[in-house]
C-alpha cells in the first residue's frame, strides 16, 4: 500500500470559466503541489463548486506526453462540467509534465514513477477531499497509469474510467511496426534508457496547428491521426496542440514499444500490472472511439474483458447512437463530445457517488 502524498496549497480563488458554448460557471480553484514519498512535486489543479451539493471526488490522469489540457481548454472544459455536476476535480500533472516542471520535477526515468506517485496522490486526495474514497479517470496512456496505480491504492478508489486507455498496445498495424523496429535496437535499448533522454513534443503540436487545414485534410488518411476530420472547431484543436503537448522521458517511450511488440503489460521490474489490475473488483467504465487510430478499441477492450470486477461497463462511441465517428483526441474534446461522452461519463459517475453514499450511510 503506497503512502499518501503531502498535498500544500499554493493558491486559491474563485474562477467564472466556460464549460461548453455559452453555459459558464463559477468554480472555487486551487492550485496543489502534491510531494510524494519519492519526494517528486506534482502539480494539482483542483475545481469544485460551492453552491452545489458536493456527491464525489475525482483524479484525472492525462496521457503520453501531455499534460492538464488534455481535460480543460478556455472554450470547451470536461473538468469545469464535472465540477458543476458536483464532483469535486483533481487536475493531475504527471512527473516532469506541466506546472510539475515547474515545481522541479524532470520527465520519468521509468513508467513506474507515474505508477508510484499517482498511487500516492489518490491517497492524499481522498483524505484532502473528504470524500474516503475517489474515481480515477485515464486518457490513453494516463489510462495505463489508472491501471497500474489503483491496485496499490484499493480501499480508496470508487471506481475507474479510461477514455481510450491503454492496457494493449500495437493493434494499428503502423504501431506494430514501429515498435518491432525498436526492440530490434538490441543492446542499443539499455544504454538509451541509461540515458534517460527527454523528448519535447511541443514544436510538433506548433507545427500541426500551424498548418492546420492540411492537417486536418491529411488526418483522413494518415495513419497515427489524433482526431477525426472536422470533429472539432479548429479553434478547439489549436488550443489543445499549443498548450496540451510536453516533455516526457524517452524511456516511458521504450516502454510503450516494449508493450506493443511483446503484447504485455508490465513494469521495469517484471511488475505484472495486468494481472494485478484485472483481480481488482471495483466498478470499471472502459470508454473507446471507433475511429481512434492512436490507441483502437481493439486495445481498449481487454481491459474490459479481462477484469474480475463485479461492476464493469464497455462503451465504443460510433455513428451508430452518437451521430459521428469518434478519435483520440476528439473523444474528450470534439465538437458532439458535450452531447455525448460527457453525459455518459457524468451519470455512469454520479450513480456510483449515489451508491458509495449509501453504502457509507448503511
């Protein structure tokens, strides 16, 4: 069991922000610094509202090399419309991402140091909350993280939602390839991972925004696209390439390849992250795209089917119910995502606040 995290407070406010298209609110805002036992700073931006019942907690994890704008842009906000659902939103910036940087921290060395410290928060946060017990909510490879961090922290959890999160990777044939390439790198690999080179993936999200309609032209054909042409205003997508990509370790990197072309699961140490993820029985909500070329729901899916939990629900948004077809990026963001994933997500969540509530009262 994984010690809880020291959460300080650095500030505190109250914002009026946009959730979607002209509906706004009022949030109380604060910005944490979680120190975890390994003595890495991680940044916490916390959203809540005061004028609404407060029915649970939540810990959002963003994905591979990105950071807290994978949830939360100027026009368009999944943490302001949970917040004002009345759950009580906890922003995560991964080791080396974001304002965690800027506290000091370098990207990982290891995918472990995500496992570790994310386990550590989610204790601080449910203490901090008051809440006892919090969900825990993945994108892509933040969904990795959700995975292999809650069994360390059962007890505490409410129940876990990813959103195109990774539990197999290399279904995309490109990917497949990309990652037999590396692992042909031998006794190359070690000395690289010695290394522990960072990767700075912010001029490639200037450049695709830069060049935007031909992006989004080429997005119909290119095979590792990040959204579906025309799902989102260009606007929305442009915001999210400037601010949303980081740093991250090129050893997280390795990792990735090492799970695609091994079709596994686990840690730098031999940690078996699936089998200690799929005996865990707390409620699941495994959230896929049709369309999603970065992580298919061809990866999403095991997860689904592999875990014991008594409580377990698989969701692939398609035209077929939702109108449009769904990508990577889109999923969370896109233009119908208010319509659609946001709602889904908002009541699989607040029905199990309703029964953590009563199990509690009982």
């Amino acid at each position: 069991m994984v010690e809880p995290a020291r959460l300080e407070l650095l500030q505190r406010t109250r914002v009026e922000q946009t959730i979607d298209r002209g509906r706004f609110g009022l949030f109380g805002k604060e910005v944490l610094c979680a120190e975890a036992i390994s003595g890495r700073k991680l940044s916490l931006i916390r959203k809540f509202r005061d004028d609404v019942p407060r029915r649970g907690a939540i810990l959002l994890v963003h994905g591979f090399a990105q950071n807290r704008y994978t949830w939360h842009l100027s026009t368009r906000s999944l943490v302001n419309y949970l917040a004002d659902s009345g759950l009580d939103v906890y922003n995560l910036e991964l080791t080396g991402h974001g304002r965690s940087r800027a506290l000091g921290t370098a990207p990982a060395r290891s995918f472990d140091e995500y496992v570790q410290d994310t386990g550590s928060v989610c204790r601080a946060v449910a203490d901090y909350s008051g809440c006892g017990q919090i969900f825990l909510m993945g994108h892509s490879l933040g969904g990795a993280v959700c995975y292999a961090a809650a069994p360390a922290t059962e007890g505490c959890i409410a129940g876990l939602v990813t959103i195109s999160g990774m539990f197999r990777f290399g279904a995309n044939p490109v990917t497949l390839r990309m990652a037999r390439a590396v692992s042909s790198l031998g006794r190359v690999e070690p000395v690289i991972r010695k290394l522990g080179a960072n990767i700075r993936t912010r001029f490639l999200g200037r450049i695709i925004a830069d060049q935007w309609e031909q992006a989004d032209d080429l997005s119909w054909s290119f095979p590792l696209a990040g959204w579906v042409p025309g799902s989102t205003e260009p606007h929305i997508v442009q915001e999210r390439l400037l601010k949303g990509f980081d740093w991250t370790g090129v050893n997280i990197f390795l990792t990735m390849m090492r799970w695609a072309s091994e079709g596994s699961f686990t840690g730098p140490g031999g940690e078996n992250y699936e089998e200690r993820f799929t005996q865990l029985d707390v409620p699941l909500l495994v959230i896929a795209a049709d369309r999603d070329r970065m992580l298919p729901p061809a990866d999403a899916r095991p997860a689904y089917d592999l875990s014991q939990s008594s409580d377990k629900t698989y969701k692939v948004f398609s035209p077929i119910r939702e109108e449009v077809h769904w990508g990577h990026l889109d999923i969370i963001l896109g233009k119908k995502a208010p319509t659609y994933v946001w709602p889904y997500i908002g009541a699989w969540l607040l029905e199990r606040c309703q029964d953590t509530a009563q199990a509690t009262d009982a």
